[in-house]
C-alpha cells in the first residue's frame, strides 16, 4: 500500500468543485468505484461530477448516479470546462493519462489536484496523492478504505455507496474467485451489505439481465470460436468486426468472455481477441503465476495484473493470432507445469 492522502481529510472540509474520471470503456470497477466516491462527495456539499472519457455498458445504467454521468465523447467542450474550473480531479482505476484517451490532455493541462486512487502496476507520475495498492482486489475497495481509513467517515457510507462500490469488487473479482480475493475483502463487502447493498439484487442487475443477442453471440463464441491448443495448455477465442456486427453487439457485450476460455479443464492460459474499428483488442487470463501482463507488455502495447491484462495492436486479426500463438513456446515451461 502506498498513501500520501493524509492532507486530503482537512482540503477536503470545504465545498470544493470535483471531477472523478476512470479508464476508457468503463468496467464495473471503473463505473462502481466512481459512482461510489461520487454519492460520499456529494453528501459533504462538494459540486462533483464523473466524466467518462467514453460510453459504458447498459447494463450498468441502473446504478445509483448513473444518469448524472457525461460522457466526454459525447459532450467535450463541457467536459474541458468542468475540469478547468475544477480544484480536485480524482483519477480511479486507471495508472496513466493515457489511459483516458484524449481526455487526458484535458486532465494533464488541468491546475487542479490530481489524485490517483488504483492498483495497477507501474502507475505514471501525474498525481499529486496517490492511495495504491496493487494488492487489492479492485479500486472500489481502496476507495472503501480512503473512506474509512484516511477520511474517517465512514458514517457517510450510505446505501448508494455501498452499492457502488459492492458492483465494482464483485465485478473485478469475478464475482469473489480471484487469488486476491483475501478475508479482508469479505469484510470490506459484508460491511457493505451492512451499510445497504443488496447482493443479491446487484448480481441479478449485473449477470442476469442481458440481451438475447448477447446470449446467442456467447453461444457462438463457444460453439465456432473456441480453440483449444492442449499442447500450450491455452484457449484461444477469436472474433472478426463482422460478427460483432452480425451480433449486434454493443459496448460491454464481451466483457466476461475470455474467462469462459480459461474455464475449461486444464487450461491455464485464455485469450479473447477482437477486431474493432480502429485495432484489434486483446483481454488475456490466467491461472497460477502465470504472468499474462507480461505477454500484454512485452508484445501487445499494453499491461494489466498478473492474471488479467489486455492489449491492442494495429496487425490484422489473423496476423496477431498467429503472433500470439508464436509466443506460446517461450512460456511453455510455464504452461505445462
């Protein structure tokens, strides 16, 4: 754990003008950790607003706050007065501007004070306090504990924040069955519960209410795209823009989908490789020590944890599954152990 946000507790006794950010294509950590800071904020008086740099799943619009999200894509010149006039500017989920698209110019150029609140590795350095913890199973829990343990104001944890932050640790924990998911964080999301989740409502909300084309594009992404490489212990589920369109498949629609890849017995190693409009995207999974960052790092311009990274390249669909599956013999060892 590193936190510099002592100072913070006493800035933030007066009103101050607040905007909360979080990564590009927005997940439930991301949205769930916002909307959490967001509903604490709004309780002490402070004009906050959450920006997202782009548009986020349906199927997150439920949330408490959620109509009182921008969308930076959609409304820019807004979204750059908002943070120039803004004093504070907290950056959750995400470790670098680039990260943010072109958002983070806007936030870059911005006078106002920057804090980071994540737990990716290798953090870029433009915040002024930063409470991070790679070790966290999610942002959503270091905002709990920025609460808690640094603002000590726990009271003020009512049932919107409760919810949110409940929707962003069972989201990046796959629902609680990560390695990181420590006795700690049991707490953390009973108190929670305690506090005015609902559980049960949340994962029904999440999980239980998707499209009908979701559910066939699953189906054929399981039935047509899964390949399986016992060799490599890996599995490889690939999908061209034609059938996201053929699909109609819309933002946050694969979330989730690599981890049926990694599901199947005996498989250490899963990826999900998608070709948008501007690149082709990949999410990896693994299992164990496996450092699938590494592979996201080292060969796909991207990053993430140990167990779940992502990355892009700017080849064909065929060429960067071809290039992935190149890669499989370095780690052998790794894979077959």
């Amino acid at each position: 754990m590193t936190s510099n946000t002592a100072p913070l507790k006493k800035l933030l006794v007066q009103p101050r003008r607040i905007v909360i950010t979080t990564h590009h294509k927005p997940d439930g950590d991301a949205i769930g950790s916002s909307l959490g800071l967001y509903h604490y904020l709004i309780q002490q008086g402070h004009h906050t607003t959450v920006i997202t740099p782009t548009d986020y799943p349906d199927y997150f619009a439920w949330m408490p706050g959620n109509g009182d999200v921008i969308i930076y894509t959609e409304n820019t010149d807004l979204c750059a007065r908002l943070v120039d006039e803004a004093d504070i500017i907290f950056c959750l989920d995400f470790n670098s501007l680039s990260r943010i698209n072109e958002f983070g110019g806007v936030v870059r150029a911005s006078k106002a004070i920057k804090v980071m609140i994540d737990h990716h590795l290798e953090p870029e350095d433009f915040d002024d306090y930063r409470h991070w913890n790679i070790n966290a199973c999610a942002t959503a829990q270091l905002v709990y504990d920025f609460i808690v343990n640094v603002l000590d104001n726990k009271k003020l944890i009512n049932k919107d924040v409760a919810t949110c932050l409940y929707v962003g640790i069972m989201t990046d924990s796959a629902s609680f069955s990560l390695p990181n998911v420590t006795a700690d964080v049991h707490r953390v999301t009973a108190d929670l519960i305690d506090l005015g989740a609902v559980s049960w409502h949340i994962h029904e909300q999440v999980y239980s209410n998707l499209p009908e084309t979701r559910l066939r594009f699953i189906g054929h992404c399981l039935k047509d795209k899964l390949e399986v490489i016992r060799e490599y212990n890996t599995a490889i589920i690939s999908v061209s823009k034609k059938e996201l369109e053929h699909y109609n498949i819309a933002t946050g629609d694969t979330e989730g989908i690599v981890n049926y890849g990694l599901s199947v017995e005996g498989i250490h190693l899963a990826a999900f490789i998608v070709e948008r409009t501007d690149m082709v995207k990949l999410s990896l999974r693994s299992k164990g020590d496996f450092p699938a960052n590494e592979i996201c790092k080292k060969y796909f311009n991207g990053g993430g944890h140990r167990n779940a990274a992502g990355g892009n390249s700017n080849d064909s669909l065929e060429a960067v599954i071809q290039q992935f599956k190149s890669i499989l013999p370095e780690y052998k060892k790794l894979l077959v152990q």
